[in-house]
C-alpha cells in the first residue's frame, strides 16, 4: 500500500484562480452597476452645476488662509500610515484571492494529479528500436581543425 500524499499547487495559482473568478463575478454583476453610476453621475451633475459658484467662492477663501507648511509635513506622516495600511490590506485581499483559488480549484484537480503522476510513475518505458544492422553506418571521426599560425 502507498502512502498518499496531499498535492498543492503554488499559492500564486490559487491567487490567480481566485482573482479569475472573482473577476468573472464582478463582470456579471456590470450591467446593473453602470446603470446605477450613470443615474448617480446624472444627478450629481445636476447638483454640483447648481452649488458650483458657492463652492468656488468657499474654496477661494480657504486656500487663502490654509497653512501650507504645516499641511505638507502632516501629509508625509500621513502618507506613511496609508501606505502601511494599503500593505496590511493588499496582504489580506492575496490571503483572501488564495483561499477562494484553493475553492475554484478544489481537491478534484488535485485527486487528478496524483492519478497521472502515479500513471506516469507506473507506465513502462518503451524498448529501445534498433535500425537493421544494413543501414547502420560507422560513426565518422571528426577531422581535426587547423589551427591559424601564430604570428
């Protein structure tokens, strides 16, 4: 009796099956969210086209009193907290792509592989075919190279 033993693929094959599925989730559902952004898009359009003097006359004035030193060293400590946080959450989605992968993927494929790598193991190797011995030819010597004088 052979000792079984569980096969699995690379994490970056799970990942990509799981990101193609979920890729293949999300074009289904499309259709019904281009319509939603097209009716919110329209109405924001609507509104923004109403408020737009305001607006700018409210962002004139806050331009003219914002410290802009003090915002430029806020935004680099800022950036670095984002960053952190968009590691921390990229780490999260892969974990996540691997393990909806490992679903798509399933112990099917992996049952499979293991029934031709072991009909593999198992199959023989086929016998050598030699030619007749009329056509066999003598192995020719390579002629030696000549070599150029030295100067």
């Amino acid at each position: 009796m052979t000792e079984q033993t569980k096969t699995r693929f690379p994490a970056p094959l799970y990942a990509a099956a799981g990101a193609g599925d979920m890729a293949v989730e999300q074009l289904r559902k499309l259709p019904a969210v281009l319509t939603e952004l097209s009716e919110r898009a329209e109405a924001a359009l609507r509104v923004y086209n109403e408020q737009a003097g305001t607006k700018a006359a409210e962002l004139r004035d806050k331009a003219s009193t914002t410290d802009f030193v003090a915002l430029r060293g806020n935004a680099a400590s800022v950036a670095t907290s984002f960053a952190q946080i968009a590691q921390d959450r990229a780490l999260a989605a892969y974990t996540a792509l691997i393990a909806r992968g490992e679903r798509v993927v399933g112990t099917g494929v992996v049952e499979a592989a293991d029934v031709v790598n072991a009909d593999i193991e198992t199959t023989e190797e086929p016998a050598a075919i030699e030619a007749p011995a009329a056509e066999k030819k003598p192995a020719a010597t390579p002629k030696p190279r000549k070599r150029a004088a030295a100067k």
